[in-house]
C-alpha cells in the first residue's frame, strides 16, 4: 500500500504524489524475516513490492564499501565508503530505475520519462533501451556535454528545458499524465524502494555510527532511512545510525529549512554550486526529510564549493575519483569532526553517489609533455 510520507494518507494506483497534501509517496514499512542470498535483490526479496525479474536487470546493487585507510588515520575515525560508481551507469540511481522500470511495464507503459541533470537520465536511458520501452529525458541548459551523451547514446530522446529546473518536477508529471507517460522523477515511490537496498548492503557488512547522505530532491535520504526502519522492526540491525543530510552552501533548501526551524522547505533562490547532482532548488521530498531529521534528531549540514573540491581530490588520492556531489559527504565529515561532533573511533559510512566523469568541467589539471629523448630526465 503506498502511503504518503508526510500525513500518512493512503493512496492507491498510479499516484506519484498525495492527492490531499502534495506530499511524495512510498510503501508501507516491511515487517517480516530476510532470506539467505548473495544478491541484495533475492536476499532481502520479501522488501520489495513485487518480485524482481533478472531480465531488467544491468547488474546494480552489490557495491563495494571500501576502507579508506589514510582518510581514518589522520581523521581519528573508521571511515568507510560505499561507492556507488561501480553500479552499470555509474551512479546509485540504477537502484531506483531497475525497481521503476518493473513497475512501468507491469502496470503497462511502453514510455518513460524523467527529470535530471545527468546520473538519472543516463540511468533511465540505459534501463529504458534494455526493456524495450521510449525514453524521455528533460534536463537543464547547465547540463555537462559528458552526461547530454550518457544520455543519448541510448536512443532517448533528451529535451534540453529553457526555464526554472525547481518546477520542471511538477510539470513533467503533468505531462506524463495527459500523455501516457510514467515519469520515473526523483522520489519516485519505486525509486525509494531501490535505494533502500544501498541500507541492506552496508548493514549486511558494517554496523554504523553515521551515514553521511548527499541530499538533493531528498529521494536518496528517504530511501536509506526506510531501509534501516525496516531492518530495525525485523530485527535485522539493533538500531538506525545517524543519518545526516548533506547539501552545497549554494543550493541548500532542506538546511536552510533545518537551521531556521522553519516548517516547510521553500524554494531557494539563485543556485549556484559546482555540485550539480545535488542542485535542486525547490525538492519535492524536502519536507519528508525535513519530518525524518526531526523526529529523529538527526543532523543536516551544507559545505561549500572549495570544501567540495578538496574533499574530491582526498578521496582521489584514495584511488576514488567521485562527482562533487559525492564528495560533499566527505567535506561534511571532516566540518562535523572539526566541531567535536564526531566521537573519536566512531565508525562512518560515506554514500559516494556516483562516478566523477561525467563532471569535469571545473577541474584544472596540469600536465608536462616530454620529448622521447628526455624521457629519462623526465622519469624521476
């Protein structure tokens, strides 16, 4: 049963959002015992509204938690990173598109849509081409050439939108519904089923203190959160880590929100941060992690643009080259230990939300080029 996330009213069909609050949707809480599998997917199958098929599957999910070793040492803490690149196009949202996809084509659309600035297009793309159904991407004017072409190079048929990205939300889903077209957007109730599996995988392996999340529309963090709910009432995990919400300084609605007590999340003015991913203005699940960080006394933090990319190039020289989205959860980490907000030897999970490829835009790399004849002088 879905049910809305904010005022609990339940709603049956194809409903993407509450028809008496406005409120983004998910299913109902899963209380019941976790099978043994090695994929995350038939392990916890029972957590899933529907049985999966393999067939609409590019092998997401089971991705790796690495250590990292140097980061730990000099910060004091047992930092681990769960590094969502290594999914099929490159990011965690393949979790939420293979749920999405089963869906839309149960429920028998033979087109899908969505709403990105890069990982989720790519994502929809890719699982749109294997299923056999018509891809619809609109995206934003600022979006890199790097994530135009994930894209398109599976046939979607990608609409560059001239306008405000923070409503685009609202009116696809207006559109899907006079046109017959199931718009997988970014809190998608089937998404945030998908992402619960990013929870099962690292309490499967580490019990954790902190979850440091990058949070844009909000999908992501609901998601997490769900998962560890659901692990809790099974008796799969004893309790539910801290969850903190990390956004840029420059777009940073669900902080503002947090920090000045206010009610509801309103719509930030004038975005600017080199961490696209993570740049949406007005996000449809901002009040539904705004109600989760206060219920649960959890912590919301925003770093800016220079702390972004210094985290990037730490977590490079741990061999992880991340999006600066993806790098905000480190930047986050290190601000939180710099105010004594940390306990020493506390063990952390950073979610690496996907690969740094597709923005590279503001890197500046500087390179020497040597003759073959010197090449031995060069070699040092």
């Amino acid at each position: 049963m879905l049910r809305c996330a904010l005022c609990g009213h339940e709603v049956g069909g194809d409903a993407l959002r509450c028809p008496k609050c406005g409120g983004p949707l998910q299913f109902d809480y899963f209380e019941g015992e976790i099978q043994q599998a090695s994929r995350v997917w038939d392990k916890f199958a029972d957590f899933f509204p529907f049985k999966l098929e393999n067939k609409y599957s590019l092998g997401e999910g089971n991705t790796p938690l690495i250590y990292l070793r140097r980061l730990s040492h000099r910060l004091g803490v047992e930092i681990y990173a769960k590094y969502e690149a290594m999914n099929p196009t490159w990011s965690f949202k393949d979790r939420g598109t293979y749920l999405a996809i089963h869906y839309a084509l149960l429920a028998g659309y033979r087109k899908v849509g969505t709403v990105s600035t890069g990982n989720m297009g790519a994502s929809v793309a890719a699982y749109s081409s294997l299923a056999g159904t018509d891809a619809i991407i609109l995206t934003s004017r600022e979006v890199s050439q790097e994530s135009l072409i994930g894209m398109e190079i599976h046939g979607a048929n990608v609409i560059v939108v001239d306008g405000d990205y923070g409503m685009l939300y609202h009116r696809a889903l207006e559109i899907g519904a006079e046109k017959g077209i199931y718009f997988i957007n970014s809190d998608n109730p089937y998404r945030i089923e998908g992402y619960k599996s990013i929870s099962f995988e690292i309490a499967d392996e580490r019990d954790a203190d902190y979850i440091f999340v990058p949070t844009s529309s909000g999908g992501l963090y609901r998601g997490i959160f769900k998962g560890y709910v659901e692990m809790k009432r099974c008796g799969f995990v004893e309790r539910v880590p801290q969850i903190v919400c990390v956004q840029a300084s420059g777009c940073s609605p669900i902080y503002t929100a947090y920090i000045s007590r206010a009610e509801h999340v309103e719509k930030y003015e004038n975005p600017h941060t080199l961490a696209h991913a993570i740049e949406n203005p007005y996000p449809p699940s901002g009040d539904a992690v705004l109600k989760i960080l206060r219920e649960n006394k959890f912590s919301c933090v925003a770093v800016d643009d220079q702390a972004i990319l210094e985290a990037q190039r730490e977590l490079a020289s741990e061999g992880l080259f991340v999006q600066p989205a993806s790098a905000s959860a480190f930047a986050a980490l290190k601000m939180k230990i710099s105010r004594g907000k940390i306990e020493r030897n506390s063990r952390v999970v950073l979610i690496l939300t996907g690969a740094g490829f597709r923005n590279i835009g503001h890197l500046d790399m500087k390179r020497r080029i040597c003759k073959l004849e010197e090449l031995e002088r060069c070699v040092k």
